[in-house]
C-alpha cells in the first residue's frame, strides 16, 4: 500500500488512438509530442515526503503508452494500491490527459482522494476543483510541505480542519473552498530540485524500472537538470514563469534561488551515475554576482566530469565567458532569441540588447572554450509577421560569417505553441500586448488539444499574423534555415533531405485535413483513420534533425554496478528513516508550515 501515487499524464487520452497532427510543437525539447517528461517537482515531492516514512511511487502514465502500443492504462490504475493519488497539470497541454487520467482513477478508486498540482492546476484551480473526479488542488509553486500535511489530515481523518492547510482548494458536498495563498517559502534549500536520490532510490526500493523513466529515450540519452530558482527578475510578454505570472499565479513576489551548495551537491550525485550533461534551468546570473562566484568557485574545486550547459537571459560579458571556462571543463549555453528584430526583443523582454551585442557575446563565448551554442528563434510572437520570421533566418547568415562560420552554434526556429501561457502578460491582456485569444477556459484548452492538427490547437492569433500565417512562417523559416544549414556544413545532405520532404508532407496533411474536416462526422472519422500511420510518422522531428539538439556523450551511465552501489545506500538511509519514524523519533507534523489564517467559501448549491 502506498500512501501517495503521482501520475504523469499525456497531452491527449488515448494519443494512441486518435489521429493528432501534432506537428513542430515539440521539436525543440527531448520529449516527444505526447510530452511525457515529466516535470521535476514530482520527483521533490517523491523525496520529500519519503523523508518522513511515506511511501510514494511516480508512474509515467505517457511514457509507459509510448513504450509499449499495447499498455493496458486502465488495469495498471486498478490494480494501484493507494491512501491517495495526485496528477500533475502543470503544462497546459496536458488540460485533456489529466483530467481523463483522474476519471479513470475514480471508476475502479472512487473512494481515494485525487489531488492535482502544478502551475497550471493553479491558474484553473476553480475549474479543476467542479470536476467530480477531483477531490483537491494544491496551488503554489512548491507544495512538498502541503502535501504532507493534507495526507496527515486525510490519514487522522481530520477533514474538518483542512481549513488550516495553506493553497489548498477543496469541496464538500456542494460548497468549494479556497484557502488563502499564504505559503510562499523564501528558500528551496530543504527540497531537492530534482529529487534523483529519490528515483534511483524507488527502481530499487519498488523493483520497477520503467514507471519512472522521465521520458522515452532516457535510458540511452539520460538529460539531466538542476532547477536554480524559481520566480523571476524577467518579465517576458508570453512567459508563463515570468515576474508577473508568478505574482498573479503563486504569489511569489521575488525570485528565490536555490544555494551554490545544494547544486554543488546535485552536480556531485548526477555524475556518479551518468556523464550526460547537466542543465541548469534559468539564468544563474539572477542570483547575482556573489552568488555566480560561489557557485562556480564550487565547481573549480569538484573534480567535474560532466558538461555544464547555462541558460542566458540576457547579454553577457567577456569576464563572465572567461569564468566559466576556468571553472570547468566543459560548458554550453543556451540562448532564446526569439526573433532577429532588436525592437520585437524589446517589447517582449527576451533578450533585449542590439544585435551587435549578441553578436559579441557568442564571440566571447567561442574565444573561452564553450563547447556548443544553441539559439533559438520563434514564430508567433507580438509585432511579428511573416517577412520579420524569415529575417531570422538572414540573421543566422551574419550570425555564422562573423563568429567565424563556427560549427559550434546550433540554430533552430519553433513556433510559440500551442498556447499561450496562463498567467503570462499577453494572456491575461492580449489586446494589449498584440494577441486575440481563442481560448480562455479549462475546457476550450481540453478541446484545443483533441483538434487534428496542430493549426487549429493553436490558441491565439497575433495582431500581424493569422494562424495560418503562423504556421506558414514556421515552415518556411524552417525550410529555408535547414538549407543555410545544409549550405555551411552544419547538417549533413541527409538531414536536409528529410526535414524537407516531413515539410512538404507537413504543409500537403494541413490540406487534407482542412478538407476532410468539412465531411460528415462518419466519414471524417474514417478519413482520419487512413492517415493516421502516415501522420504518425512526420509527428516527431518535422523541422529538424532528430540528433541536433542532442550533445556529444561518450559515455552514458557510469554503469549499472555503480547505480546499483548508489541504490542500495539510498535503501538503507531510507530503511533507518523508516525505522525512526515508527519510533517516533522523525515527526511528520513536524515538516507542514504555519496553518493558513483566512480561507475563501463559495456555496455553489
């Protein structure tokens, strides 16, 4: 029996089954478009909570049905034997997987609580919490804590006082509850962002390798990240992490950073079992210039194997390149450049130098030894139409010739999709900020997904482009980037070759679909069937190289051996845990914070 099971859902239930044009909108991160990586506060929570004798098992619901056509979804949710389950719906995508996840709970456990969280579950905690399959939603940004303490009411039966629990949105009988956003922790130092101690440490304890397998392909090609913070000094027009989305969304108010120490100890832990690089999710030069030096001071004194790859915000300087290079072997950055047009960089916050200056710090970055530059440009963004998107292309051009036709920088475009984040300026004022939206509720999202192809997933038009623009921007910029590519020596001919041919195909699936979307429902329905397995096919990797995105990695996992040695140790701290909390001495109600004072009740009778 487990005292928490936490679900990882897929973009759209049954994905197997239905016929989804998914198209680029997932090319540019390792998962595919089904989205099973999971994000990584589960796996703090999974930690957190085992710290206090609990037990609790992720399951990768998505990755498990990529894995194997035949996984049987329902009788795997059977057979769970749990005091509570809980379901991320923290990327809007996954609005439809989520919910069908948590009714599915409810047919074979409908007496067992069913929490969500995430930052969507968030934004649309009032909607989430009407559906009858959902018991709890759990707001914030960081809810190890919370969680704990729901599950010590929900074990001591205690229902009464869930009043006391800041976050939480609730219901009994036909009233709703909301208690006040009150918890808002100003360090993360007590949770570890990712929680790897706690996954290697549950194959073992649970002797299943594949429910928490982060994504398909994780075993060959095991990415690995650190998150650094969370809020943001940033406020960029479409982030959904941006200063004011999370002031609106969690009521954080200032950005907090995890210690140099923490991430030095992270960094020690991954390379014991793994030489895959290490990402260190958002800009670290946030935590400011004392922070940076004890941070990289730490790493000049670790016997560093693994490459470190950065996440910039903004430009950079010589000094800091020439820091980098000398406090470790190897690093990468990454850059999201949005757009070539230094005023559409300024009106949206990302990035927002002159071109000259990016220019100047990818020289920095290639004269001090880093290893590989990813840049990243978009379509669909505020005051863009479709002459600007292709001048990102006519940027990557200048970008190649004046840092000396490098094969270090890695150029890719990707549209903004499918929707605009919750929370972010543009989607809380679209008008404003150069959007029309086309969806507003949960439910609008849900059945976005369920839309065949990814044009009509689209949530927004800008005020210079139409969807249709959008996505003939995308694959013209995409077209004509791959031959730049192609033409300096960046990708190979057959790489070319085969991104043009999935555009093509692409741009021909658009059609017939437009067309077949007119027919009735019976032939829709069996036209979309014909197609599917050709579509399946062109879904993955459409506008780039399947392997661009991926760094040089000579040698994965240090080996199983060395895994086995880090599980076992994990198993016997966790053994001694348990010990002491059946004798008292580690007190769960210890952990919770301070009970929330106000609480909000609407009567929906």
């Amino acid at each position: 029996m487990y005292d928490l099971v936490l679900l990882h859902p897929p973009t759209v239930y049954d994905f197997r089954k239905e016929m989804l044009f998914t198209g680029p909108i997932s090319d540019v991160v390792p998962s595919s478009p089904v989205f099973e990586m999971y994000p990584i506060g589960l796996t703090s929570i999974g930690d957190y909570l085992e710290r206090y004798g609990l037990k609790v098992k992720i399951i990768n619901i998505a990755n498990r049905m990529l894995l194997n056509p035949n996984f049987d979804v329902e009788k795997k949710i059977r057979k769970i034997k749990t005091k509570a389950f809980g379901i991320d719906l923290h990327w809007l995508p996954h609005a439809h997987g989520s919910v069908e996840l948590a009714k599915i709970i409810k047919k074979y456990h409908p007496d067992t609580p069913v929490m969500f969280g995430g930052l969507s579950s968030t934004y649309f905690h009032k909607e989430l919490i009407e559906y009858p399959c959902i018991d709890f939603v759990m707001r914030g940004d960081t809810t190890e804590k919370l969680i704990l303490m729901l599950l010590n009411k929900l074990e001591k039966r205690e229902e009464d006082s869930l009043f006391d629990i800041p976050n939480l949105t609730w219901k009994k009988g036909n009233d709703r509850y909301y208690n006040e956003m009150s918890y808002v922790p100003d360090s993360l130092d007590e949770f570890n962002l990712p929680g790897y101690r706690y996954i290697i440490r549950s194959v073992f304890k649970y002797f299943n390798l594949l429910d928490p397998l982060p994504y398909k392909g994780w075993l060959q090609y095991p990415n690995t990240a650190i998150l650094t913070s969370k809020g943001c000094t940033y406020n960029c027009l479409i982030c959904g992490g941006s200063k004011d989305a999370y002031e609106l969304n969690c009521n954080r108010k200032k950005l907090v950073m995890r210690s140099p120490k923490k991430m030095l100890e992270d960094i020690a832990l991954i390379q014991r079992f793994t030489r895959a690089p290490i990402f260190l999710l958002n800009d670290i030069r946030q935590g400011g210039k004392e922070y940076v030096d004890e941070f990289l001071s730490g790493l000049e004194k670790m016997n560093l194997k693994n490459e470190i790859v950065f996440e910039l915000f903004n430009y950079a300087d010589e000094e800091f390149f020439r820091r980098l290079n000398k406090a470790m072997p190897k690093y990468s950055i990454e850059l999201t450049l949005e757009s070539a047009d230094e005023d559409i960089r300024k009106y949206n916050g990302k990035l927002p130098c002159t071109n000259a200056k990016v220019i100047e710090m990818l020289q920095f970055a290639l004269k001090h030894g880093c290893a590989k530059i990813d840049l990243f440009f978009m379509t669909g963004i505020p005051n863009q139409d479709y002459d600007s998107a292709m001048r990102n292309v006519d940027f990557c051009e200048i970008i190649h010739k004046q840092c000396g036709e490098s094969q270090q920088i890695s150029y890719f475009v990707a549209p903004l999709s499918p929707f605009l984040d919750p929370g972010s300026p543009a989607f809380e004022n679209p008008e404003k900020y150069g959007y029309k939206k086309f969806c507003q509720k949960l439910e609008d999202f849900r059945e976005a997904m369920k839309q065949p192809s990814w044009k009509n997933m689209l949530s927004y038009e800008t005020n210079k482009m139409t969807r249709e623009d959008i996505v003939r921007a995308t694959y013209d910029s995409a077209l004509k980037l791959s031959e730049f590519k192609y033409r300096n020596g960046i990708i190979t001919k057959e790489v070319h070759d085969e991104v043009a041919i999935k555009i093509a195909k692409s741009v021909e699936f658009l059609k017939r679909l437009d067309e077949i979307i007119l027919l009735p429902a019976d032939k829709q329905k069996l036209e979309m069937a014909k197609i599917k397995e050709e579509v399946d096919k062109i879904n993955r990797h459409s506008i780039c190289g399947k392997n661009e995105l991926k760094w040089e990695v000579k040698k994965l996992f240090a080996d199983f051996p060395s895994l086995t040695y880090i599980g076992l140790e994990l198993l016997v701290k966790d053994i001694i845990k348990g010990i002491k909390c059946r004798i008292g001495k580690i007190d769960r109600n210890r952990a919770v914070p301070p009970t929330s004072q106000q609480s909000k009740v609407e009567n929906s009778k």
